[in-house]
C-alpha cells in the first residue's frame, strides 16, 4: 500500500484537521463530554448541535427539493443536478448522525429511540424522521451503485419505486426539518424573543427549502471547477429566481412575525443578540436583492457569491437561535473548545473528500451530451479552473 503524501495545499490542510479531528475524537471518549466540550448543566447544547446538526440538516436539504422539482413537478430540465443534489443530502445526513454519536452521553444508546418509543416527545420524532429519511436516501442514491456496478436488476426494481420513495422523502424531510423549530417553541422564557416565535416550525422549513437551493449552486459551482465541467449556467439561473423569491418570503415572514409580537423594538437595543440578528438579515436580504436582477443571475461569480451569502445567513440564524439566543436565557457564557470545533472542522472536511471520491468513481454527473438536451440552447459557460 502506497503512503499518502499530501500533494497540495490543500492536501496538507485537509491532513491537519483529520488528524486534529481524530485527537479531539480520542479526548471525547476517553474523557468525556466534561473533558472535550465547554459544556455544562445550564448550557447543554453547544456547537455540535448548532452547527454540525441542526446547519447540516438544513443544508441538506437540496436533496429532496430537487427531486421533488424533477419527479414531481415534471420539471425534467434540472434531472441533470438531480444527482449531486441527492449525493450532498445523503452525505448531510450520514455526518449529522456522525456528529451526533460524539454529542450524545452514551452514543452507543443511539438505537434506544427505535425501540423505546415516547410519541409525546419531539426529539423522538425527529430521532425517527432522520432515521427513516437517511434510509430513504440511501435508496434514491442506490442506483448511481447499482450502474457503477452493471447491477440490472435491483435497478430495475430501484427505479419502479422510484416516486413512492421521492414522495415518502419529502413528507419526512418535511416533517424533521420544520420540528428542529418545534424544539425552541417549548422553551418560551429561554429563547431571546428576536428568534423565538410560534412559527419557528414554518420558518425552519421555509429556510431549509431556501438553503438548499443555494446550496445546490455552492456545489454546482465547485464541482465545475473541481472536474473540469461546463456550469449548467441556465438552469441555475432559474433556481436563482425561485431563490430570490423564497427569501423575499422568508424575510417577510420574520419582519411580519417580530411586528406581531411586539418584539421589533428590540432592535434598538445595542447588544450582542441585535449585532448578530443584523448580521443574519443582512447576509438573506443582500442576495434576496441581487437574484432579482438579471445581470446578477447571468454572471457565475455573482450567483456563486449570492450563493454563498444565503448558505453563511442560514448558518447565523441557526447558531442564533441554538447559541445566541440561549445564552441570556441560561445564564451561562458559551464559547466552544477548541476540541469540539476540531471535530466539527473535521467532518465538513471528511464530507468534501468523500463527495470529491464518490463523484471521481461513481456516475454521478450525466454526459455534457445529455445536460445539453435537457437546458435551453445558451451559449456555454467557459469553465474557469481545469482539473486539478
């Protein structure tokens, strides 16, 4: 067996953290959540819940967004993204359940909820949603294997219960998504009011929908780059519209919901909790303006920035609500070890190397052929980095 011997710069960083990542692992189990994390009784939930969790469920979120555009509503234009959307999401979901084996007390009890069921209880409802939903995605992403390996006939049958599974997908991923705000709307005097609200639910779901589809142009514009691809150029184009307005809505929604509740008076209060809600609103409104315009919407750096101001927004807004609106209400000061955001670092970087080897081995692009008979005949967008 050759040695690996990091060959780029990225190489090397990529080394680092995995090998950061496995010393924070060997200090969790050896020693505990007390020895690992910053963690206490008044602040049980810290970054790997915030980010690693209820961010990389959200972000995850593509995966059923785009195969309900293209199996549902018959829009067959995006099947050529449908793929790497499915493969982000499967991936999403493999780590959250790989970040959470570090977060739970006792991770080797992560089955308990299968068998012990307590239907009253939210968290056994999201517990069962992932669970399903993961094994959902597993079965979506199976036939990318199934042709790899010239299997005939589980793909056959794979691709007879292909819309019962798409349709089974996105009732669960409705379900989870819109239930991590179920867990904030119980803890009404703990959340700060500029993120509490009854529609949390409604807001988590709408926003996930959102990031997903900003998310599916992050990663359309990487993986151009990456492997030498044209940009399907056009068909971002159109999520870039439909993502325009989503945020519009969603922004709406917020302004309408603080108004209601009396709670938009808080914004003249110069304190941390205003500072990072500015922040939040400020990184969703700036790309909600843009995408309207449709210069922004024809240049791939421009749709690739806006792109990555929605995926930054939505991980501020789930970190105020998981960190920064906890922290008055607990009474506790929360600032992460550098253990716990080693092994954070740690699985983003593992999601990107496998992602990166999953494409290099599997089918999961279509011909250039293939993408061409399904978009509008524009003239093609010149890729901008060669293989590396």
């Amino acid at each position: 067996m050759k040695r690996f011997v990091p060959k780029t710069f990225w190489q090397w960083v990529f080394a680092l953290i995995m090998t950061g990542g496995a010393y924070a692992t060997v200090v969790r189990v050896l020693y505990g959540l007390g020895g690992a994390t910053n963690l206490t009784d008044k602040f049980p939930w810290g970054i790997w819940i915030g980010f690693d969790i209820l961010c990389g469920v959200g972000l995850a979120a593509g995966g059923f967004t785009l195969a309900a555009t293209v199996h549902i509503f018959n829009l067959k234009k995006y099947k050529p993204i449908v793929r790497p959307a499915i493969l982000t999401a499967f991936l999403g979901y493999l780590l959250v359940i790989v970040a959470l084996m570090f977060d739970l007390g006792k991770p080797y009890n992560i089955w308990h909820p299968l068998i012990m069921w307590n239907p009253h209880s939210v968290m056994f409802e999201v517990g069962w949603c992932v669970t399903l939903y993961t094994t959902v995605l597993s079965l979506e992403f199976a036939p990318v294997v199934c042709e790899r390996f010239g299997w005939r006939l589980p793909l056959k049958w794979l691709h007879k219960v292909e819309i019962p599974l798409i349709i089974v997908g996105i009732l669960l991923s409705t379900l989870h998504q819109s239930s991590l705000g179920t867990l904030y709307v119980i803890m009404p005097e703990k959340l700060y009011p500029l993120w509490y609200s009854p529609l949390l639910p409604v807001l988590f779901f709408v926003s996930a929908v959102t990031v997903g589809l900003a998310m599916t142009i992050f990663e359309s514009w990487h993986s151009s780059r990456a492997f030498g691809r044209q940009l399907e150029l056009p068909l971002l184009q159109g999520m870039a519209r439909v993502l325009a307005v989503l945020l519009s809505f969603y922004l709406v929604m917020r302004f309408l919901d603080l108004l209601q509740r009396d709670a938009l008076r808080l914004l003249r209060v110069p304190r941390t909790e205003t500072y990072l809600f500015a922040l939040e609103i400020a990184l969703l409104l700036l790309p909600a303006m843009l995408l309207f315009r449709e210069h922004v919407r024809r240049s791939p750096a421009a749709l690739y920035a806006c792109a990555v101001m929605v995926v930054f927004g939505f991980i501020t807004n789930r970190l105020n609500v998981s960190l920064t609106g906890m922290e008055a209400g607990s009474g506790a000061r929360y600032i992460p070890k550098w253990t716990e955001i080693m092994v954070t670092l740690s699985i983003i970087a593992l999601g990107f190397f496998i992602f990166r080897t999953a494409v290099k081995h599997l089918p999961i692009f279509t011909s250039e052929e293939e993408n061409h008979t399904h978009a509008p005949q524009f003239a093609s967008v010149p890729v901008m980095a060669g293989r590396k």
